[in-house]
C-alpha cells in the first residue's frame, strides 16, 4: 500500500495531503516501462553479440565440421587429380602410341568451363572461396574422367583393330620349311634361269617336290586364282587388307576361289612348274601398298632365330633363280 504523501501550505500553515493527476501518474509509468524496455533491449543485444545460444553453439560446431571436410575433400580432390594427370599422359604417350593414333590436346583434356556465373550461387558466404575451389575441382575431375573413358573406348577399338592387322599381315613362310632341306633363291638381282641375263627377282622362290602344300601367310581375301598372269602360271594373289598383298605362283593347282576368305596357314594351293619356271617351287612374293617388298622380312612367326638367321644366308647366295 503506498504512502500518503502530505505537503506544508504556508499561507494557511496547514499540512494539506498530496493528490497525483492520473495523467501524470500514467506519464511516469510509461516512462519507467520505457526505461526498462531500453535496458533491456541493450542487455539482449549484448547477448547475442558476445554470448552464444546453445543452438548457436552446435550449429557453429557444425560449420567448423563442415569445413574440415570440406578442406579434406580438396586434398582428396587433388590427389586423385595428379593420378588422373598420370593416367593421361601414358594415355597420350604409350597406349595411343602404340596404336599409332593422334594423342589428345592439353588443351581439350583441360579446358575450363564456359560461363562466369557458373559458381555465383556460392559466392556470399563465410567460406566461399573454399566451396567454389572444392566445386571447381570436382568439376574438371569429371571432364577430364569423360574425356579419358572416351579415349579408352577408342583405344580398344584401335586394339581390335590391331589384332586383325596382326593376323592379316603376312608373317609366316608360304610352305613348311623349318629345317631348310630347300634352298631358296631370295629377293633382288639374280641370273634369269632361262635368259641368263641379270634381272631383279621381286620375291623369293622355295624349291620343293611338286605337290608340297602351299598356305596363306595370313588373314585376307582371295583376289585372283588363275593363270592369266604372265610367267606366274597358276597363281594365287590375297589380299589381306591394310595395303599387304601375297603373291604365289608356278602351282600345279589351286583349291581357293576369287572372294573366298581364308586364314593364317589355311591351304591355298600345290606346288608346281606351270608358268616361266625351270623346276618344281613356290615363287613368293609381299606387297606393301604396291610396293614389293623383301619377304625375308615377313617370316617371324614360324622361325627361330638362328633358322631365320640361317635362311638369310641361304637366299642371299643363290645366284640364279627358278623363274
């Protein structure tokens, strides 16, 4: 209960009790009520700028996670950027060298990306630069991983590619020949056995006893089966693909037809002495996109090295050919 309150009138010097107007009493409460909303406002603001919540607290704890992880993810990044790099340079040096195709660019395995807004939306925040850094890397990881799996599909494609080369290039000898018993007279300028005029000898001749299996030194199609040529008698030309012919020639007959296919040591033919031959072999002959080749050259399938070393000597002696 509050206290009366009494004032001395002089002029009647009396005590006369004091009476508040409503309107001030109301005044004075507002004003203590404004007063307290100010100090108390200033407290709060206080607060919260040196004091954290507990929801601020844990929020802050995961922020700081966040950004170890984030930080983590890079160097992860990173990482896996340099065995990328790796990976393309013995792309580009030794698979698509070896197939003999055209490395890719640094220029396309490592262009940017087109765009300057492309990362705007993580821009404004306290660790921007880091998510925009994180995101950058992992984008040119992904396009550097499309472009290399793009490369590799080609690269196997070039290696199927390969093995057909490998088995359509002539690589074996036209009869079975092993231990030598046949001298054979080799490639380049030898006697004519008729003209007895020096000529140059565009194959190697393998005499043998007529009737002596001839095979196809490799994979191709049968261009011509016939004795139209002149000098060659019956003869067989394949054509393997790839800018390699064969050429066999003097049989005594043919089992092949124009078209037909044939593979690596499939039987083609008999030797023979039809055509300008003075006694039963095989005249063999390699070419290489129109080229005549050295056959000597073309028998690393079937010869060890000394037997190869051996017919070297053998051909490069014979001073006369059998055709």
């Amino acid at each position: 209960m509050s206290k009366i309150k009494y004032k001395f009138n002089t002029k009647s010097l009396t005590y006369e009790k004091v009476t508040v107007p409503l309107r001030k009493r109301i005044w004075q409460a507002l004003s203590y009520l404004a007063t307290g909303l100010v100090f108390a406002t200033i407290t709060i603001l206080l607060a919260y700028e040196y004091l954290d919540s507990p929801k601020e607290k844990q929020l802050q704890r995961e922020i700081a996670e966040l950004t170890l992880q984030y930080e983590l993810l890079n160097t992860r990044m990173s990482e896996a950027i340099e065995v990328l790099d790796d990976i393309q340079d013995r792309d580009n040096n030794i698979y698509r060298t070896i197939f003999e195709a055209d490395s890719i660019p640094e220029s396309i395995r490592k262009a940017g990306f087109g765009g300057v807004d492309r990362y705007k939306k993580l821009q404004g925040f306290n660790n921007s630069d880091l998510m925009i850094e994180t995101t950058k890397k992992l984008d040119r990881i992904s396009k550097q991983l499309y472009i290399q799996s793009k490369s590799f599909d080609e690269v196997v494609k070039l290696v199927k590619g390969k093995e057909q080369l490998l088995a359509s290039i002539p690589a074996i000898q036209p009869i079975s020949n092993e231990d030598l018993r046949h001298q054979p007279s080799g490639f380049g300028w030898r006697t004519h056995p008729i003209y007895k005029t020096p000529e140059f000898h565009p194959g190697m001749d393998f005499a043998a006893p007529q009737g002596t299996e001839i095979y196809s030194t490799g994979d191709g199609t049968i261009e011509r089966a016939d004795a139209l040529a002149q000098g060659y008698g019956n003869h067989v030309v394949i054509n393997h693909g790839y800018g390699y012919k064969t050429l066999y020639g003097h049989m005594v007959k043919f089992v092949v037809r124009p078209g037909q296919k044939v593979k690596r040591g499939q039987l083609i033919g008999y030797v023979g002495s039809t055509g300008l031959s003075t006694a039963p072999h095989v005249h063999y002959e390699v070419m290489k996109n129109g080229e005549k080749m050295n056959p000597i050259n073309y028998y690393y399938n079937d010869l060890t090295p000394e037997q190869y070393q051996k017919l070297i000597e053998l051909s490069s002696q014979s001073s006369q050919s059998f055709d």
